[in-house]
C-alpha cells in the first residue's frame, strides 16, 4: 500500500521519520493482483496521461 504524506517546505524531516524512510526503503517491492508489474510502455501510457489531465495549482505568496 502506498502511503503519500506531504511535508511543508519550511519543516524538516524528524529522526524518527528519516529512520522509517531508510527502513522502508530496504524492502523489496512486491507486486499482486491488486498492484500488478507493469510494463515500459503502460508506465509510459500512464504518465503521458496524467500529464495530459495535470491541473497547475497556483501557491499563494500571502499566508
């Protein structure tokens, strides 16, 4: 399972969560039925169209 946890720019990464980091990056990645390996040409089909669909969001500069 994929877990996406966005860190503010100014906010620096903890010891605890470096070491996590490290850790996880040390497992193999296991693909399934669910989350299957996929091909050169389907990554490549799937980032074309995500750029195709990407909206720009705009960051404010007032806080």
């Amino acid at each position: 399972m994929l877990i996406k946890t966005y860190i503010p720019k100014n906010q620096s990464l903890t010891a605890d969560e470096i070491e996590e980091i490290e850790t996880a990056a040390k497992y193999p990645i296991t693909f399934d039925e669910d989350c299957p390996e996929l091909s050169d040409a389907q990554i490549e089909k799937y980032f074309r169209d995500k750029m195709e669909n990407h909206v720009v969001k705009k960051e404010s500069i007032f806080a």
